[in-house]
C-alpha cells in the first residue's frame, strides 16, 4: 500500500521524496555546504558497536523518563523545526501525534502553526525562539507563548547564517501568489496526493510565520522573519542569562557542542542543554553530536540534563545516545520524512518505530530499562570521541604528546 505503514525512517524517506513537491523535499534533506557534518551526525552512529548479552534478558522493560521534570513514555522528543507545506495540518499533526504517545513536541518560532493550536494538540508542548528582534519582540513572544500553554522554552542560538550547498537549495518563493505558483506548477503537478492533500483542506501553504506576529499586525512571511534575524545582533552570555530570567520555567539552550559552552550554560541556570549541530544545517564541519556528547555529559552531568540531536533514525541510535550520557534525544528529519510521508499517522509510525528499536536494544543489552543504559554495553573505536573547548583535557594531551616524544628521543 503506497500510503500506509512503513517499516524503517528510510522507507519513510522514500516515500517523502516521492510525494512532496522538489523544492519541499530539499528544504528538508537542508544540510550545508558539503555536507559534511550532516553526513556524519548519521555515520558516526554506525561506528559504535553494542556489546549484547546472550542470557540474562529482561522480560519487561520500562523506557519512560523525565525531561526537565516532564515525564515522557520515550527518551525521544520533537526538535523543533520551521518548515513550511510539508502538510496541511503541519505541526498540529505533529503535536496530536507526540500525544497520542505521551511525548514532548517542540515548536519553532518558524513554524506554520501557532502556538495556541500546537499547545491545545499536545499539553507537554516546549515554545522555541532564537535571538531575534528587540528584547520587547522576545518578551511579548515568550508571554504569548506562555498564555498559550507552552510548558518550557527552547534558545536555540548556534545558527551563524551559513548559506550555499554543494548540491544546490530548493527554491522557496517569498508567498504564494499566482506568479509563483505557475513557476512552481512543474514540481507540483507530477505530486497528486500532496496537492490533493491541500486541495482538501481548503489552504494553500502561506509561508508566514504567526508566531512572529505583533500584536495587532501580521504574521511576517518566512524570509521578512529571517531578515529580522539577520539584523539582530548575536547574544552575549549576558543575553542568554537575561532570556533565561524571563522564562518562569524549564528552559533548554540547544547547540551545544563544546565543553566551555556546556559549562557557561549551566552558569546561566539553564536547565538542559541539547548537544546539537542544528542537524548539520548550519556550520559544516562540525563533528557529530554524538562524538561529542560523552566529553559534555562527564562535565556538566551532574549540575544540568543533556540532550543530543542530529542523525537519529533508528532505536539503537536512542540506546547509544543514552548509554554515553544522554537523558533523551530530539529528533528533526525522522518525523518530518514520516509526517510528509503520512500525515499524523506517519508521525506516530516513526515515533513507534524509535520505540521498538530502543527496547530492542535494552532487551539485548540485558538491561530492564533505558535510563540504565551505560557506556559498559559499547564499543567505540580509539579517538572516536573529541572534548571540544576543554583546555584541561588539551593539556593533558600535549603533556602526553611531550612526554613521549621525549621517550622516544631519549
Ligand atoms: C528542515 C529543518 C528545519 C529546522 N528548523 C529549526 C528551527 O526552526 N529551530 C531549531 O531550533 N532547529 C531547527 N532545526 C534543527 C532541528 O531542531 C534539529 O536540531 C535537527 O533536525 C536534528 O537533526 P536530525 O534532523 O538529523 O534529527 C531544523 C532542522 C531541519 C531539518
């Protein structure tokens, strides 16, 4: 059945590229540059190898956890993710999805919904903003979101504007209008059950961003709320500290991927940090999350929750994450592909499939739940793992280096 279940994130993908229109696919495969870091944020995952047990299995396993005092029945959480006319009942279906599993959805201050629908879909629902705008902007955002029922708030401040693929982007027109719309008829028209899907509901992609809006005017389109971004100055830890007061509540900084940062947000009362490289969209070359979560998590462990994104499509990519540090993992790509690939019911099917997958491995692992996964149940190769902005692990490094080259001389 071309439109029912699927039984991997990749299958789901397939279906995605065949049925979303050119330029809406691309703007979700997204990545940057050469591709280098969203390459390896799925590659490396492949190089940790499990070291299962053959006897001494556990008949039943719990995978439920808390994330900043939320509870949730998977270690999994929705990334927040502005993207525009995947389906006409974008993040909701999202949002209604995560529910249906007791899961926490995070919604992007670039999303196609507000806030008011996402929350009222799912109460356990994160609001996301990056620095942009004034601080008054910021201010009555967050309130919005607030009265709105989100529940936490996620600062995601790694993005630095890189811009240019080798592979090339997709076009994405400032709005819909009859122009754009005739120019894009050629990658539209050979997709039926997207534009049917549209159809449908009654609404065409409008490419705002309604929770940009002000008060009183109109949500900017997706390219005017990227301008805004662009002019904003970048945040001083000063600013991080000053959001962080403003949010009565947990509070997660995303894109993390050095040791120094991890310290600094934990300065700032934050109470998670995802170790993320926004899924390689962003700065290319920068290493994998998952190489440099063990370094961040022995740091700063044990003073605030760490989080990873990037590359996670499978379970067993869950159980790795855990078992070298993390309390749970956002996922971007993974619903997207099953949200394009069948709406609500797509969303659930990847989440469900993250499910089985995980307890495959606790099974296999001989653990009897997820939160007691270890580094003990891996095997990663030498200097797989990098401790990125940690002067004292640098140090000890050249200690090494002199002294043995100095062995070696001698
Ligand atoms: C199409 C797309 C749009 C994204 N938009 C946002 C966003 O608006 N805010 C944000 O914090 N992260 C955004 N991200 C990053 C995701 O939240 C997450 O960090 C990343 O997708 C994780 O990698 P994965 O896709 O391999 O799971 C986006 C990612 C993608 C693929």
């Amino acid at each position: 059945m071309a439109n029912g279940w699927f039984e991997t994130v990749a299958e789901a993908q397939r279906r995605a590229k065949k049925r979303l229109p050119r330029s809406v696919y691309g703007a979700l495969v997204a990545g940057s540059e050469k591709g280098v870091t969203i390459r390896e944020n799925m590659h490396a995952f492949s190089r940790i190898a499990f070291a299962p047990h053959v006897v001494g299995h556990q008949p039943e396993r719990d995978l439920s956890t808390t994330v900043m005092g939320i509870p949730t029945s998977l270690p999994v959480l929705i990334s927040p993710t502005g993207v525009q006319a995947v389906h006409p009942d974008g993040e909701v279906a999202v949002a209604r999805a995560a529910a249906n599993r007791d899961i926490i959805m995070g919604l992007s201050s670039f999303a196609s919904k507000p806030i008011e629908d996402v929350a009222a879909a799912n109460p356990k629902t994160l609001f996301q903003v990056y620095w942009t705008g004034s601080r008054e902007d910021m201010v009555q955002r967050m309130e919005r979101a607030k009265a709105a029922g989100a529940v936490g708030l996620i600062a995601t401040l790694d993005w630095s504007f890189s811009n240019g693929r080798d592979w090339g982007s997709p076009w994405i027109p400032e709005r819909i209008d009859l122009r754009t719309a005739l120019k894009l008829a050629p990658q539209v028209l050979p997709k039926p059950a997207w534009l049917a899907d549209y159809l449908r509901s009654g609404a065409i992609p409008d490419l705002t961003t309604p929770n940009l809006e002000p008060p009183g005017g109109q949500a900017p389109t997706f390219f005017g709320a990227y301008g805004e971004w662009m002019g904003t100055p970048p945040p001083t830890w000063e600013d991080v500290a000053w959001l962080r007061e403003q949010w009565d509540g947990p509070f997660m900084l995303k894109g993390v991927t050095r040791v120094d940062d991890a310290k600094r947000a934990v300065d700032t009362g934050a109470t998670a940090i995802s170790v993320s490289n926004h899924g390689g969209n962003n700065l290319d070359s920068t290493p994998a999350t998952i190489r440099v979560l063990p370094g961040i998590a022995e740091a700063v462990g044990d003073q605030i929750e760490v989080l990873l994104d990037g590359g996670v499509r499978r379970g067993s990519d869950v159980a790795k994450a855990l078992a070298l540090g993390a309390r749970a993992v956002l996922i971007g790509r993974a619903y997207l592909w099953g949200l394009a690939a069948n709406g609500q019911a797509g969303v659930e099917n990847v989440l469900d499939i993250l499910r089985g997958g995980l307890d495959s491995a606790v099974l296999g692992l001989g653990r009897a739940s997820a939160v007691e996964l270890s580094a003990e149940d891996l095997y990663a190769p030498e200097d797989f793992f990098l401790r990125l902005g940690d002067r004292e692990a640098a140090t000890a490094r050249a200690t090494t280096a002199a002294t043995s080259a100095v062995g070696s001389a001698g």
